[in-house]
C-alpha cells in the first residue's frame, strides 16, 4: 500500500456512541478536498462521547480505519480526532495589549490573544480552541482583520473551548493503541459547521445543532464568529431505549424500527399502517402500529428540542439567530423532525448536510457525516495556513504561522 506521507492525504477520525466513522481525503492539485476512504463500525464501549471500555472503542476504531485505508489505498498515520461530551466547556474572554509600533503587527495580534486566552483554568481542563471574534483598536470596534491598522492600544475577544483533560488523554489513547497520531483535538460541533454551515448563515446568525447517539452538540454563530457552545448528554440512543422498552423488543431491533418506521410527528402517519415488532425470549413477532410507535417517539423528540432551545435562550443569543437553525448529525434524520422543530423552535430549520467535497460524495451525503467530513475540512485548511507559513517564514520568522494557528485555536 502507498504511505500516507507520499501523498497529500488528511484523515479525520470521529469515534460516536454510536458509530465510528473513519474518512481520508486528498487535497487535489487545484486545492480540492476529494473524499477516497470511508470506514464506519459499529461503537463499542461509548457512552455520551465518554470512554467506557477502553479495549472495546479501540477494536471499533481498528475496524473503520482498516476499512478506510483499504478502500483510500493507503496507510493511516495520523487523524484528525472529534471530541464531545457533557464536560465541554466554553467562556468568552478578552485581552488588551499596547500597540508596539504605529501600526497593528501580526506580533501585535498574537499578544492580544494571548492575553485573552491568559485566564486561569483548573489543572483537570485543557484548552481545545481559542477562536478570535472580534477586535477593537482603540475607538474603532468590530475590526476582523486588524493587521496594518493605526492605533494607541488593542482590544481582542475570544471564544475560548476547554475539556476535561482525563476524557481528552483516554480518547486520544483510543487512536494512539492503533498506532495512530492525532494531529489534533477538535469540538465535534465546530467541526460540523465546517461540514454545514456557509459564510452567509455564520454572519446572519445560526445555530448548528448535531445529534448524535449520545450527545446533542450546539454552537451559535454570529456576525461570523463563534459565540456559544454546548453539550447535552441526551440524544438519540434514549428514544432507541424508549422503543425497546415500550414495545419489549432488543435493542439492536428497536434501532432498526427507529431508522426504518419511526417519525417524529404523530400527525404525519396514519393509523392504519402497521410494523412487524421483534419479541424478546423467542415469543413470536408483533404486529405494532406505526402511529403508535410515532406517539411514542414524539415525546422524546419534544424532550430534546426543548433541551436545546432552553440552552439558546440561556446562552442569550436567541434573537440575534435570523438564520435560524441547521439540524445534523443522525438523530436528525428522522421522517418530521424538521418540521417539529420549526414548531417548537419557531424560526427557520434546515437539514444539514456536508457540502465543498469532492470524490466519494455518495458515501458521506449523509447529515451523519457532517462531523468526521468537518474534520477533513478543518485539517485542509490547517494543512493550506500551514504551507502559507512554511512559504512566509524566512521573511517573517515563523510569525505568519503562529497567526493561523491563533486563528484556528490550534496550540
């Protein structure tokens, strides 16, 4: 097999509750992110993006990248890596700095972060990103892009996301037992909003909402820049579990009815469509209606909804999203919760799904993939700030490089 190293492949590498996904993309000669490797296995050993069973996670790991390399022809080395679970965290700061020199420097921009990111955090969290908002030099505020600008002093705020360093180690321990570096860490939800998001939504104001299995990741963006994010540790696998509890069939079943017949709208089936129901203990199969599996889902799905407008609302952004909200991830895929959402959210909803890509598109259309697709995507755009610098650096001294990586919250 070719090695990863003679061609310009980046791996992204998002290990779910309920699936791992395994993605190699090829940056093409005109810049483009073609997808050639797709690997996905069932999870084992995850709970609410947490680690469970270590020897588990890294078997389905295993799986999916042996799948993704053979189909990619390739050697995977190192992978871009996706992290969520309810001890995310995130805070905005600011910091201000002296400009040195009549004008604004790069050297200038990397000290004011550096002091925004300068608050204290306890020994048991670890900073993920530092992603830069907005700037102000001295009365003019707003400013994006503040280099080359006159001024006395310097103002800048900062979204800043931080883990629980014990869930980083034991998740990037995963990907290190199959003899694979991680690149870097990065919040599955500002992943997604690589994957879903365009430019015109990010400043008009919009809320990325990826249900998973486990987890339910929120970000809201506004006038560009990240804003908000969030975790909830409710998702998907709980109305699987209401399902199977419900209609007393196993679980794996009670997926499958999930993903084939339920719908998040009672309103949207009729009566007299019925369902074959799996029994447990080998009793025979049952005859179930539909309308009663949606009166069982619906409930739930309202649970959720409304576990993530109360996170907007506390989060005090709600007005400012005239975008309204991008629904993605698997959970969101069912037959009416679009349209549920609408309901309780009251503003726009759409599905999202990746877009940009190039190559194996059938395989990752797909509101599941947007994350492990939002990865490729986010190491692309390291990989290109990264030539740039590597180009800039004798005239610079490695500056231009330190930037990006501010910019992109990479340390």
């Amino acid at each position: 097999m070719t090695k990863s190293t003679e061609r310009d492949l980046i791996v992204g590498l998002d290990i779910g509750t309920a699936q791992v996904k395994a993605l190699v993309g090829e940056i093409t000669a005109d810049n483009q992110l073609s997808i050639v490797g797709v690997g996905t296995h069932v999870a084992r050993g995850m709970d609410k993006g947490g680690v469970n069973d270590l020897n588990l996670v890294v078997q389905s790991v295993r799986r999916a990248v042996e799948e993704a390399e053979l189909m990619a022809d390739c050697r995977v080395s190192s992978v871009y890596l996706g992290i969520t679970g309810k001890h995310i965290r995130c805070q905005n700061e600011s910091g201000m700095v002296p400009i040195n020199d009549a004008e604004v420097t790069a050297e200038d921009v990397i000290n004011v972060i550096h002091a925004a990111k300068s608050v204290p955090i306890s020994a048991e969290r670890r900073m993920l990103h530092v992603l830069p908002q907005e700037f102000s030099v001295d009365m003019q505020e707003g400013i994006k892009s503040p280099i080359g600008m006159s001024g006395v002093r310097m103002e800048a705020k900062a979204h800043i996301i931080t883990c629980a360093n014990d869930m980083a180690k034991n998740i990037e321990k995963c990907a290190e037992r199959c003899e694979l570096h991680v690149d870097q860490l990065i919040f599955s939800s500002l992943a997604s909003s690589y994957a879903v998001l365009t430019d015109d939504e990010k400043e008009l104001g919009v809320c990325v909402v990826d249900m998973g299995g486990g987890t339910i990741d929120i970000s809201v963006f506004t006038n560009g820049a990240l804003r908000h994010t969030a975790v909830i540790p409710v998702a998907g696998n709980q109305v699987t579990s209401d399902i199977a509890k419900i209609f007393r069939t196993p679980l794996g079943h009670a997926e499958d009815i999930k993903v084939q017949y339920a719908c998040a709208l009672r309103s949207m089936v009729g009566k007299e469509e019925n369902i074959e129901v799996p029994s447990v203990g080998g009793r025979p199969a049952r005859s179930m209606s539909r309308h009663t599996l949606a009166e069982v889902v619906e409930p739930r799905y309202q649970e959720l909804f409304e576990l993530v407008l109360e996170e907007i609302r506390s989060s005090g952004l709600e007005e400012q999203i005239a975008a309204g909200i991008v629904l993605t991830g698997g959970t969101a895929k069912m037959e009416g919760a679009i349209e549920f959402a609408e309901d309780i959210f009251q503003m726009p909803v759409r599905l999202g799904y990746p877009i940009g890509i190039t190559g194996l598109r059938e395989y990752v259309q797909d509101p599941a993939y947007a994350s492990v697709v939002g990865l490729l995507i986010y190491g692309k755009d390291m990989r290109t700030q990264q030539k740039k610098a590597v180009a800039a650096r004798e005239s610079v001294g490695g500056m231009v490089k330190r930037l990006t990586s501010w910019f992109k919250g990479e340390f």
